[in-house]
C-alpha cells in the first residue's frame, strides 16, 4: 500500500525544515571519514598505544587490515537491565575473530536506573546523564581506533545518550545490542493495587516490598512498556538492532546468538567493504518518523517525546511536538501493553511482537518501508522474528494475526483510531498529554488548582486529606533549568486513589512522568518551564484549569488582564546535595523540554 498522505506529509515537514542542518551535518561525516582521525593516520605512538594490551589481536590492529569494533558498555552489575553486560565484550571479541574482525572496549557510560531514584534526589540528575553517556561515548569513540561501533545499553536515557554519542561519528556503522527483558513476575494489576493500599495506609511497608521484590525478581529489563522497553522498540523502527532482537529473555541460547550476528553483520557493513552503512545515512528523517510512529501506534513512553528530538538534532534533524500530534491523529493503537494494558513485553513478544505490528503498519502505508537500516535485507528483515530451525538461527515471518488480541490488533481494527499522544496548548504552555493509558470519559478535566513546587507537598497534602476533591494538582519549578526535570512517579498511586474515589482529577507539571504514565490525566513536560517566568509560575490555588485531549487545550481559566498582569511565582533554591551543585551547569544551559531538554545539544548548535 502506498504510503498514507499524513506520514508523507509530516516526513515532507522534518525534511524541508532540516534541510540545512541535516547538510551540515551529512558534510561533517563525510569530512570525518575522508580527513578525520583513523588508525591510518595515527603516528606510531598513538596506534602503539591503542593495541599495547589487545593480546592476540595486536597483529591484526596493528595491521590495520580488518575492521576493529569499538564496543561503548552501559554495564553495571546493580541493574537488572545492564546485569547481562558483563561477558558480552568478551564474548564479542571471539565472535569478531570469527568473521576476521576484532573488538576493543572503546569506554563504559553511566547506567543509572530511575525505578531506583524515583522520588529521591538522584531522579534531578536522570535526564542530564542522557548528555554524560553521550559526552561518554564521543570520549571513547575519539580515539579513531575503529571502524565500527556496538552500543551496548538498554535503559532510559542510556540508548537515546549512546545513539547522541555515536552519531557525532555517524561515518562509523553503528549496531545498538539489548539484553532483553527479564521472564515476567507479579502482575502489573496486583503491583498497583498494593501501592495504592500502601498509599491509603492500608498496608505496611513489607508487604509492599514483597510486591516491588516480585515484580522486580531478576536479570533483565523492567517487564512494563515504559522508556526502556520504549527504547529497544524505537531502535527496531529505525533499523539498528539485528531484527527482532528486542524482546528476547537475557541468559538464553536464542539471546546470545542474536548478538553474535549483530557482531557478524557490524563487520559487513564498514567503510572497507561492498555494503557500508554509516550511521549517519541510517538515521534519516524517514527513520525519526518510524521511530515516532511506533511509539504511537505501541503507546510507547512519553519521555521519547524528549529523547526523539534530542537524538534527531544529533543528526541533524529537526522535529517537534506538533510533528508527534499529527502522526497521533492517523496512527492507530494496535498494541496494549501495561500500563495501557495487563500484559507486559513478554506477553507482547509471545502474542507476535514488532514484527507482527511492523508487519501490519506497513501493510497499512503506515510506515517508511525504504529506509536503509543495519539489516541486510532492508526493513522487510524487521517483519520476521529470529527462531531456531535445526539449531541453527533463523528469521520467520511473522504471523499472519496477532496470537493474543488483549495485547495485539491489526492495523485495520486497532484498540482505538488515533495514537493516544496529544499536544495540548494554551495560555499555561505546550504540554504532552498520554491519553492512550486513560479513560475517555477522563479526557477533558475541569478543576480547581491546588499548586506545589516539590511532590512531596502533594503527598503531605494528599495524607492530610487536603486533595479529597475535584482538583487539578500542579506541581511547578521541575523543569530541567529548575531541578533536571526528575520524573514524579510517587504521585500515580496517591492521585489513583483520589481517582478511584470519584473525584475528577489531573495533573499538570513540567516535570516528567514518562513511560509509566497511567491512568491519571496528565499533561506533562509543560514548556516553557515556570523557571524564568513561564506562564506555569503565575498559576494560582484555586484557579480553574481546563486540560482536553480532545480539544488539544491546557488553559487556566482566568480573565486575560488579570493573567498577564500576575507576578510569576518566586522559585524554591536550587537543589543541592547527591552532586545534583555539580550538574548546575546543564541546567542553566539546558532548552526547552521540546528541544530535548539538552545543555549539550544547545551549546553544540552554537556551533554547528
């Protein structure tokens, strides 16, 4: 089918509006490869260096005759996620040998785990260790030692970080491998019904430790659709994983030789041989719209609003909310997966997984299906799923139906029409409102504020019952000049509660609430932020807010004079203490949640 008129037209947009960047961008590549630095035209100190400890593999790097992959690892053994890293580079070295390559861990990034931080200092540094892996990244890249790179990395700002990193060397070919995600625990409905009874004081702590230990039990990634699973998703939609290998359960046969051939095809696809795939050229704007459309049609994570445009200007791209807007009014929802369904990525995978919904979206004209991606059959290869056939490691198409469809639909009869990703706007700012996860009879929300600028304010104010009511609660100054723009997960189960209970509740922040967003109405990532005299800082207690997926609108409902005639609010201090003084520097540099929320990226436009 051909493709349909309002992917074209949005893909048309990105490209006119990034025509210059992108050419700045494509020239510096190509200059890296033509003039940048490789082994070739290293002084012999400097390669000498590079090889002194590489043991059998000195002969060949020194040699400079076959490619050396630069492996950039997020392990950490404190992580479910990054666990399964540990002898990957090892590993990989021998499956290198294999196909007449070698491998060298170029440098490891910081992996950090918001499920850990979540509502504790640590979270203000989640989103600005996104530019630390990239900063990361470049340093181990910049030794010009390879001609290849595996990204190996799975969590949140982890992927969109290492894919920034490596794109700033986008004439290398470039591989992202996952670990995959851990065998399922306790059920996603159980997990929220004990932390809303712990939130009601119903139950004690123990009890919902056991609920969190059951639900978080093992190796792995967390097993809920939220930005982490988000992330190996997009990467199968642009074409940089080995197909299909998203979903595959760490410590099994079938995980181990999935990275294998993502270590035999990264050697077919350098610049010395008939198939060079740079990166660079693989990230184009077809592959950003993919990557924003299988969010949509999955009911991936809010935070790619974020990390998708940061990653495009990494290339040279150019994209923003009203790009996500319009795509969500044609794509459908095909998928259910918790927290906008009960099942979790395995019961995804089980019932047909990407390759079924890449299957049907394509069927569909709903994807870019010409895009060039690591594969070597092109994006068809991302319509099969890897099985074993007499031991030996094969790619079958997917089925012809979904296996499950509590968790999967076609194309053609979706869970509902449109991609359950709003921008709303008005006189408080832009905003992202995730209502695929929400009832529609929540959609439009009229009520009073009741305003906050720290989230623990709201859960003093929900334990003294000052919340039992119709309210829009706000929680302002957490954008990521102000705090780093931490997520607010402590407020779903108390604002469940008040849900539960009949009352009309939403919230409305400049924070984040990511991937996990649920049931609440939220609008979230409001920009510009209330640092800096948004118009989120002249809200007041009591003023109705009107929030409307339907109609796209976030308004306070005052009278004009009066609203621009208002002080903005005075923010709290600067937050100090868990090293949250040494990132002040990202956060007094940092954009607009819309650009990507970057320091980095901000100062790298300066200049580029």
């Amino acid at each position: 089918m051909s493709l349909h008129p309002a992917v074209a037209a949005v893909t048309a947009r990105i490209i006119e509006r990034s025509a210059p960047t992108r050419k700045r961008y494509l020239d510096l590549i190509e200059a890296q490869r033509e003039q940048g630095v490789d082994r070739s035209r290293m002084g012999c100190g400097n390669l000498a260096h590079g090889f002194a400890a590489a043991g059998e593999d000195k002969a060949s790097i020194r040699a400079g005759g076959a490619m050396n992959i630069g492996i950039v690892t997020a392990y950490n053994d404190m992580l479910s996620a990054h666990q399964p890293y540990y002898r990957y580079p090892e590993q990989m070295k021998l499956w290198a040998r294999e196909v007449g390559a070698t491998a060298q861990v170029a440098g490891g990034v910081p992996a950090m785990c918001d499920g850990v931080t979540q509502g504790l200092a640590g979270m203000d540094l989640s989103l600005f260790s996104r530019d630390v892996i990239a900063l990361s990244a470049a340093v181990g890249l910049s030794h010009g030692m390879f001609e290849g790179t595996a990204m190996l990395g799975i969590c949140d700002k982890i992927v969109p970080g290492l894919l920034i990193g490596a794109l700033r060397f986008g004439h290398l070919p470039a591989i992202l491998i996952p670990a995959g995600p851990m065998p399922s625990g306790l059920a996603n409905k159980e997990k929220v019904r004990v932390r809303q009874l712990y939130a009601e004081g119903k139950c004690g702590r123990e009890e919902l430790l056991e609920a969190e230990a059951a639900s978080y039990h093992g190796a792995g990634t967390c097993t809920f659709y939220g930005t982490a699973n988000s992330n190996q998703m997009m990467m199968e939609m642009m074409g940089l994983h080995v197909p299909n290998s998203a979903f595959v359960n760490p410590g099994t046969k079938l995980r181990q030789e999935l990275t294998r051939a993502a270590v035999h095809r990264l050697a077919e696809i350098g610049w010395g041989g008939e198939d060079y795939r740079p990166l660079g050229k693989v990230v184009d704007e077809k592959a950003i719209v993919n990557a924003a459309i299988g969010l949509l049609a999955t009911g991936g994570s809010t935070n790619h609003a974020i990390h998708l445009p940061a990653i495009a200007r990494a290339a040279g791209i150019i994209i923003d909310w009203e790009d996500f807007d319009r795509l969500s009014s044609v794509i459908p929802l095909v998928a259910r997966v918790y927290p906008n369904g009960a099942g979790d990525v395995n019961h995804f995978e089980a019932a047909g997984g990407l390759a079924y919904v890449i299957s049907s979206l394509l069927e569909h004209g709903l994807l870019h299906g010409d895009i060039l991606t690591v594969a070597k059959e092109g994006f068809s290869a991302y319509t099969t799923a890897p099985r074993f056939k007499d031991d030996v490691l094969v790619w079958e198409p997917a089925p012809e139906k979904p296996l499950d469809e509590n968790m999967l639909r076609p194309a053609s009869h979706p869970f509902q029409p449109d991609g359950g990703m709003r921008l709303v706007k008005g006189n408080i700012g832009r905003a992202i409102f995730k209502n695929s996860a929400v009832d529609p009879a929540r959609w439009t929300i009229e009520a009073p504020a009741r305003v906050f600028s720290d989230q623990n304010e709201v859960l003093a104010a929900f334990k003294a019952g000052e919340l039992e009511r119709d309210v829009v609660v706000v929680v302002r100054f957490q954008g990521p000049r102000a705090t780093g723009m931490p997520e607010l997960h402590k407020l779903t189960p108390p604002l469940g509660v008040l849900q539960d209970k009949g009352f009309r509740v939403a919230l409305v922040t400049d924070g984040r609430m990511s991937g996990a967003s649920g049931k609440v109405p939220a609008a979230i990532h409001v920009s510009p932020e209330a640092l800096g005299g948004g118009p989120l800082a002249r809200v007041r207690d009591g003023d109705m807010i009107r929030l409307s997926a339907e109609e796209g609108s976030l308004e306070v409902l005052v009278d004009q004079d009066e609203w621009e005639g208002r002080d903005p609010a005075s923010p709290p201090p600067p937050p100090l203490g868990t090293g949250r003084e040494l990132f002040a520097f990202m956060r007094h540099g940092a954009d607009e949640a819309e650009k990507g929320g970057s320091a980095m990226l901000a100062a790298m436009d300066a200049i580029v």
